[in-house]
C-alpha cells in the first residue's frame, strides 16, 4: 500500500535540503559575475589612485611653471628698468633745461659779439671823426664785451653742470643695456623651461587619460567635486588606520567597518571626507 503522503512528496519533487542540479548551476553563474563587478570596482579605486597621483603631479607641474624662479627675476628686472627710465627722464629733463638756458646765453652772446665787431667797424671805418662820437663808441664796445664776457661765464657755469648729467645719463644708458640684456636672457631661459614643462605636462594628461578609461563616470565625477573643494587629492589610500589624504588617524571601529564593507562600496574619510581606496 502507497502512503498518500509519499505519492505527493514524489510528485513535489527533490527534498528540500537536496536543491536541483539546475538551480545550482545558475547559482553558480551568478556568482562570478559578482566576483567580477567587485573586482571591477577594485580596479578602477587603483586607477582612480593613479588619477590622483597623475593630477597631483600635473598642479606640482603647473605651479612649477607659474614660479620659475626666472620669472621673478626678470619681473625684478623689468621694475628695474621701469625705474631707470623713470630716473632717466629726471635728469634728461634737467639736462635740457639747462642746454636750452645755455643756449639762450650763448646765442645772446653771438648776437653782443657780432655788435662789437660792427662798433669797431665803424670805429676805424674812418666815417666818424668827431672825438666825443669816437668816445661813445669805444664805450659802447666796452660794455658789449663786458656782458659778452659775463655771458660766457653763465655759458661755462652751465657747462659744468651739465657735464655730471651727461655722465650720469652715460650710466644709465650703460645700465639699461645691462638689464635689457638680462631681460632677454631671462626670456630665453623661461621660454626653455615653460617648452620642458607643458610637455612633461603633456604625458602626464596622456597617461591620466589611459587611467581613468576604466573608472565610473559616478566615481569620477565625485572624485573630481571632491578633488575641486579639498585642494586637489580627493582620494586617497588608506594606510593602517591613517588616512594618506588628511593624515590624521581613523578610529579603529571605523577602520574596521570600513575594511569588512562591501569592496564595491566605495567608502570614505570620516575626517576628512576623501575616497578611501583598502
């Protein structure tokens, strides 16, 4: 005799602590394709630790060629000149301020010599014979060539004023065309430097972008707001139990969940709010 029992525990099908084959079987291809996603997102924390190390290198580049020590040299230059020119213009001014003032005398002085020479022209012309006439013109030639002699002194006074400003301005010319020298030596030398860093700067972006071709766009996009408002590392390996972003020391409870989290759950500082990469 049959127990009806059994007839419908053989039509259930297997007991339960026997599971079919096939269910089995499609367990275990769900399984890899776990391992897979939390090996992919392990990956792409170690790509996005590369990201960060290619980035930080790139503001080290940036900043490099921002502050060439050249380039503070030349701006020191530059103001140099600026100042020299402005010195310069001082002293020319002085310079033809008086040049004109020397000028006036010397022409003055030309103009009273020319009027002597026509007095004592007509003095031994043999025109004018009447001795008071003669006396008057004798005089008059007298008191020419005085203020043609006081005139001339002005003229040499002015002369050796002038003489320090012409070394003076001999200096700065000299100078001028030391610092224009350097200037343009200090180009040079910058322009070699900025040509070495943007291509330094040039591999480095090749590189990152090889690095990141595999990291999440979600992920990217969080590392980068985070990279923007933390100044520049917004990830950072996780070393013990200190964070290499802020350096500072997580608490072991901490630590310890994070290290026992999901790997495909990307986690982060409690102090500082980095990605954290186990």
């Amino acid at each position: 005799v049959i127990d009806a029992g059994d007839d419908d525990d053989a039509r259930a099908g297997p007991w339960p602590d026997h599971p079919d084959p096939s269910d089995r079987a499609a367990a275990d291809d769900r399984a890899p394709t776990r391992s897979a996603e939390d090996g992919q997102l392990m990956g792409a924390l170690t790509d996005l630790l590369e990201v960060q190390a290619l980035d930080t290198t790139t503001d080290q580049l940036t900043h490099r060629r921002a502050h060439l020590p050249e380039r503070a040299e030349l701006a020191a230059t530059e103001q140099s000149l600026a100042e020299l020119s402005k010195a310069r213009t001082k002293v020319e001014a002085e310079r033809d301020q008086i040049a004109r003032e020397q000028k006036r005398y010397e022409d003055e002085a030309a103009s009273i010599e020319a009027k002597a020479v026509h007095e004592n022209t007509t003095l031994y012309s043999g025109k004018v014979t009447a001795a008071k006439e003669l006396q008057a013109i004798q005089d008059e030639i007298a008191s020419l060539k005085r203020r043609q002699t006081d005139l001339e002194d002005h003229v040499l006074e002015l002369m050796e004023q002038i003489e320090p400003l012409d070394a003076e301005l001999a200096a700065h010319a000299a100078e001028q065309d030391r610092l224009d020298a350097l200037a343009i030596a200090l180009t040079v030398t910058i322009a070699e430097a900025e040509s070495t860093i943007d291509a330094e700067l040039a591999s480095v972006a090749e590189s990152r972008a090889k690095a990141a071709v595999q990291i999440p766009g979600d992920l990217m996009e969080e590392y980068e707001r985070l990279r923007r408002a933390l100044g520049g590392i917004g990830a950072a390996r996780l070393v013990g139990n200190r964070c290499e972003g802020c350096h500072l020391t997580l608490p072991s409870m901490e630590v310890d969940r994070i290290r026992h989290a999901p790997p495909d759950t990307p986690e982060h500082c409690s102090e500082c709010d980095r990605i954290l990469v186990r």
